[in-house]
C-alpha cells in the first residue's frame, strides 16, 4: 500500500516531481521496493533523483562560493556591503571639493569652508546617501553583486566624473543660474531645463513601466508609493513653513532632485544604472560644491555679508537672537547694547 501522504497515479503510485525536490526521497526508495513492472516509470523516478541531487549539489556550491566572496558570514557581508557603499559615496564627495577646490564653478560655497560646515555637509551625504542606497536595493546581496560587477564599473566612473562635468557646464554664463531666479533666465537656460525636464520625465516613466512589468501589482504598489510618501514629506513641510511664517523661503536646491531622481534607479538595467549615476553625481555636486542647505528657510532671519566691521540698528515685535560669525576661526572683539 502505498504511503498515505503521498499523491497517487495508477497502479505504479508515481510520485511527483514535488515530492522529490522536497526531500522526500526516503518515500521514492520504498516505492521501487514496493515495486513496478513498469520499467519506464523507474527509470524516470531515476532521472528525477538523479536531477534533484544534482540541482542541490549545484546549490551548496553556489552558497559556499558566495559566501567566501561575501566575507564568510551574512553578518559580515552587509558591513562589507554599507562599508564599500560609503566609500562610493565619498569618492563622489571627494570628486566635487576637488572641482571647488580649482574654481569650477567660480561661485563654488565651499571653498574657505571651516570644519564644523565640512562636517555638516559629510553627514548629510552619508544620510542621504545611505538612505537612497536602501531604496536602490544597494545593500541586498544580487543587487550589491550585479553594480559592482566589473562589468558594471561603467556607472561607478560616470558617478565620479559627473560632479567636475556639471561643475564645468555650469560654468557657461547663459546656464549661470537656478531655480530661484527665473525672470533672468535667458534662452538658453530655458531650453537646457526642458530638455533636461523630457529625459527625466522620460527616465521615470520607463522605471515606472519597469516596475511594472518586473514586479506584481503589490510590488509595484509599494515601489510607487514608497517613492511617494518621500515627495509628499517635502511637500507636507512646504505648506506647514509656508503658513508658519510669511517670510518663508523655499528653494528646491538641485541635489535634491537629484537625490530624488535616483530614488527610482533599483533595476538591474544599463539605463537604470547610468541613471543612478548621474542623479548621485548630481546630488554629489551640489552637496560637495555649494555645501548641504535646507529647502525651507526662514526668510525673516536677517544674514550679514562678510565684512571686517559693521554698524547695526534692530526693532522688532518680538525678542531677537543675533548670530555674527568670524570667518576662519579669527578672534571677535564687539560692544553691544541690547534693548528690551
């Protein structure tokens, strides 16, 4: 009589491929002792084992070798795999400082830049950075393997070069500006942002269609709308500080499009790669040249320009905190009178 649990077909009682790769081989060792004239039958139930042990041969090879790739443990591997992810990030830091550092673009805000800014502007690209390496599936173990491939060392140089790139276009006088002083753009900067507009409309239209195609309706679900919830964030706190105060200012600096652009790039595809690069570059430029600024500021704080003296009259409604800096670390003698 045949085993209760297994499935039953004819009088041989074949046992299903399922049962096999399942480990229930000690059952197709008890049914050739039950036996069958049926030749045929045993030596497919033959090949059938013979596939199954071969196939998970083929699988323990695979996992030791991985693992003696990966640093010998799980454990070991994701601090392996954030480790090399930070040092990708700072080299696209670095690439930018050393652009600032030689003057591309003039107006780099960097440059003089003391410690306490270096290491505001370094903690923010590592925050950023590691979150948009979450979103990008840099820490999983194929994702991690397919972009540092050898293969794939295409989009790690396009990732480094595009801060001095866009340094250096920026240093063309028609494309001398940004989204804050659009009445002065010229022709030429209205023709750049539109067609830099179409190919990121373009670019997250196919990454959308891919997820699409490459995931299930969940999957796709919670690609959009973890991507989503981001820009909604930004544009809840848009509207709180806009109503907080009459004097807000909001500023859509570039990396931060950048940043946002990158979000999509998590496919193991040519396009997305080279998208990923160049929106990190993008955002690795404006936090390594320009330094890391906040998209929502308050416009009533008042903001001195640099000078060795200066003569100051205050009134306001309400009690005032005033903030003067030197530069480099120099010594600040003052006389002050506060009134209430």
């Amino acid at each position: 009589m045949a085993p209760s649990h297994l499935p039953v077909s004819g009088p041989g009682y074949r046992t299903t491929s399922w049962s096999v790769h399942n480990g229930l081989l000690q059952d197709l060792e008890e049914q050739s002792v039950v036996g069958t004239s049926d030749s045929s039958l045993n030596l497919e139930n033959d090949e059938i084992l013979s596939r199954s042990v071969s196939n998970a041969t083929e699988t323990k090879s695979a996992e030791k070798t991985s693992r003696r790739c990966w640093g010998g443990s799980r454990y070991v591997e994701k601090y392996m795999f954030v480790g090399l992810w930070t040092c990708l990030l700072m080299c696209g830091y670095a690439s930018a400082r050393i652009s600032a550092h030689l003057n591309i673009p003039p107006d780099s805000g960097t440059n003089g830049q003391d410690p306490f800014d270096t290491f505001e502007d370094i903690s923010k690209m590592l925050q950023f950075g590691f979150l948009l390496g979450w979103f990008v599936g840099a820490f999983d173990q194929k994702r991690f393997a397919w972009l540092f491939h050898w293969r794939q060392i295409y989009w790690i140089l396009i990732f480094v070069g595009t801060p001095p790139v866009y340094s250096a276009i920026s240093r063309i006088p028609a494309l001398q500006h940004s989204l804050a002083d659009v009445s002065r753009w010229g022709f030429g900067m209205y023709i750049l942002i539109i067609v830099v507009a179409m190919v990121a409309l373009t670019v997250i239209i196919w990454h959308l269609y891919a997820a699409w195609t490459i995931h299930s309706k969940r999957g796709f679900c919670i690609y959009l709308g973890s991507r989503f919830i981001v820009l909604l964030f930004y544009l809840v706190f848009g509207l709180v500080t806009a109503h907080y105060s009459v004097y807000n200012t909001q500023h859509i600096h570039h990396f931060y499009i950048g940043w946002t652009i990158a979000l999509f790039a998590e496919f193991n595809h040519p396009l997305s790669a080279v998208t990923l690069a160049i929106a990190m570059g993008v955002f690795a430029q404006g936090v390594g040249v320009y330094g890391f600024a906040s998209m929502f500021e308050d416009g009533s704080c008042f903001t001195a320009s640099a000078g060795n003296s200066m003569s100051c009259s205050f009134t306001s409604d309400t009690q005032v905190n005033l903030k003067i800096c030197p530069q480099n670390a120099g010594a600040l003698h003052h006389n002050c009178y506060f009134g209430l």
